[in-house]
C-alpha cells in the first residue's frame, strides 16, 4: 500500500537539491509540505493534510541525516580556461579506433592543444580545439557523426593527489555550476584533474563559479555524493 511517506520520499528524492537541506534542517518543513501537497494528493487519490506531510518529511529528515558525512578537502587550484573547443560525437563502429590515430600526430599538445577522446557504449565523443575540426571531419567522413557542438570552452581545476579517494569533490563542483544554469557538456578527469566542458557563453560565469570555490571554499558544503 502506497503511503504518504512512500510518496514523500519518492518526490524528495527526485529533488537533489531538495534532498541536502531537507537533511541539515535548512529548510522549512512546512513550507516544503505545501509545495508537495498538490502532487501528493494527486498520487494518492484524496486529500492530505499538511501536517501528516511534514510529519513524514521530518521522519525523512532524520534517516538521511546521517548518510552525508562532512569530508574535508583542499580545493586550491589554479583554472586553466581554453577558448575554440569542439565537441564530436560518432557513433561507434569496428573502423573508428583507426581513424582517430592520424590525430594524436596532428594535435600539439606541448603547445597546450587538447584532445579528450571518450569512449562509450554506442558512441565515442571527441573533445579538441576547433582548427582540428575540418581534419577531424575528414578523417570521420566514412563514419557516422551524430552531432558537433562548436564554440565552446574547457574549464580545468588541478587538485592533489587526494581527489581521487576523496569523496564528494566533483559532486560539489557540478552542483555550483548548475546552481547557476550552467549546462556542462561533457566532464573529463583524470588523477588529479577536473575539465568542464562548457558553451562559450557560460565561459566568465563559470569561471566566476570555480573561483568562488577555489578561494572559498567553505561557501560549498562537501558533503558526499
């Protein structure tokens, strides 16, 4: 049987950024309640009253309060932005691992070029500096690409050692992002690196969001993924 709680938990979970502050007690239960009334009622079959909902939201509050524990990181960093970044997308086929060889040989990486090529189940993602894409076009003239995204720009923080075993890191980046509807594209990592892909316009306004974070960091909660 299908109960107010079942429902409460279902539509908070689907908030992510409902799910945090409902669990630090930052927002208000009441207020929350009668957001959800509407939709609750509507799953239900009948009318639910506002207390019974934040009852449940409060029953909620305490069981997850206790999965996000506080983590402490260093999120100094210097922000590497790179300008005329491309972005590819090809369907994967059983000749595509060869055409991309001739672009390792054309991209200069000691010049600080890039190329990200991201492997997928049904698709592979290229990510280079857009004076590559014409060649990168004819060397994929025989295979099938589904999409290109021109105009964007690669936002890149260097961490410690420490990022790769610490948990919440890149959670916390996306979410200051999107906090400021920033789309991300694509996210590449690697040991100690973390580059967003981002829309060319969203470049000083997510530059703006990964400064905040590298010089305060305690303006984001690290709290886990």
């Amino acid at each position: 049987m299908v109960t107010i709680s079942h429902v409460v938990q279902k539509l908070v979970n689907e908030k992510i950024f409902i799910l945090e502050p409902l669990s630090k007690g930052i927002i208000s239960p009441v207020a929350l309640a009668e957001q959800l009334k509407p939709r609750i009622e509507r799953e239900l079959g009948k009318p639910v009253k506002t207390h019974a909902i934040v009852m449940a939201l409060r029953r909620y509050a305490d069981e997850i309060k206790g999965k996000g524990q506080d983590v402490s990181f260093d999120y100094s960093s210097e922000i590497i932005l790179k300008t005329d970044i491309c972005d590819l997308a090809v369907k994967r086929s059983p000749t595509l691992l060869t055409r991309f060889k001739p672009l390792y040989d054309l991209v200069d990486f000691e010049k600080g070029d890039i190329l990200n090529i991201i492997h997928g189940r049904f698709e592979v993602v290229v990510v280079t500096n857009e004076r590559y894409l014409k060649k990168a076009l004819d060397l994929l003239k025989k295979e099938n690409v589904l999409n290109i995204e021109r105009n964007l720009v690669s936002l890149t923080l260097t961490f410690s050692s420490t990022f790769l075993y610490t948990q919440g890191v890149i959670y916390n980046v996306v979410r200051a992002l999107a906090w400021e509807n920033i789309n991300i594209f694509e996210i590449v990592s690697t040991n100690t690196e973390l580059t967003f892909i981002l829309n060319k316009e969203d470049s000083a306004k997510g530059y703006h969001v990964l400064s905040q974070i590298v010089e305060k960091p305690d303006m984001i909660n690290t709290s886990s993924r």
